[in-house]
C-alpha cells in the first residue's frame, strides 16, 4: 500500500458538523483502516480513475483538513478510542444513552473500527458499566474495570 508523504506527526484537522477536531496522522491511520485509506497514494489514485464529484477519492493525501458528514458528538467518542482505546462510557447512573451509542457504532462500523462497532452492538457496554460502578464503590479498588 502506497503511503501518504504527510509525516505521522502531521496534525490533521478533521471537520465535523459545526465542530473541529485535530489529531495526528498517526493517531488516525494506526487505528482505522479508513483513514489508512485515505491518506494514502491508493485512494487519490481511485479519484483519478472516476469523475463522480461524490467519489472518496476528491480528497488529496497530502491535505491536512478533512470534513466528516457524522455527529460531532459521536466522533469525540470515536476520536477517544482511537487516541487511548478507550470505551465510551455512556451511562448517567440510572440509564444508557443509547441514541449516542447507535451513532457512535454507526460511526465506527463507517470508519472500519470493527471492535468499536462490535463492542457498542453486542451490548458490552453494560457488563464494562457494572464493573466500573463496583470499582468506584470500593468493592474491587485495586483492580482495573476492564
């Protein structure tokens, strides 16, 4: 796979909805094969083999912004795993905030984060919550939730 010439430093600033993210190149393409994808040579080199203005390929290797039709709020959590691999937590002590968990899910299944998506769908959210409130009251203080 051919690789982009952008160093893995590069900060990226991703647009989402009314917001702005930034994140290193790194950060992106080490942990979604999408944006691997799209920051390499293969996917300007799929634009210029079709002339749809809608094809993924109108987006250049070397650009540092790119725009994301997605929930802002969504690609926090997304933009949080791939930073930390961290697992969103959404749960404010009585209920789960399953509406945010869809589109996160959405949104990763989008952006190939097929462990993301699968953790989100197969419900692991509730056993990973269960573990941390019994940490948080005491119950387990030296071990980690996960």
């Amino acid at each position: 796979m051919s690789t982009s010439s952008l160093d893995p430093q590069t900060q990226i600033t991703i647009r989402v909805g009314e917001r702005t993210f930034t994140a290193h190149l790194s950060t992106l393409t080490g942990g979604s094969p999408y944006f691997a994808a799209k920051f390499s040579d293969r996917w300007s080199q799929a634009a210029s083999k079709t002339s749809s203005n809608m094809s993924p390929a109108n987006h250049d290797a070397t650009d540092k912004t790119i725009s994301l039709d997605a929930n802002p709020n969504a690609f926090e959590h997304v933009l949080e795993f791939l930073r930390f691999n961290v697992y969103p937590l959404l749960w404010d002590g009585k209920t789960f905030d399953l509406s945010l968990y869809n589109k996160i899910a959405s949104l990763a299944s989008y952006l190939l984060l097929d462990n993301l998506a699968t953790w989100i769908y197969s419900g692991k959210y509730v056993s990973s919550t269960s573990r941390f409130v019994l940490r948080c009251k005491g119950k387990h203080p030296h071990r980690a939730p996960f």
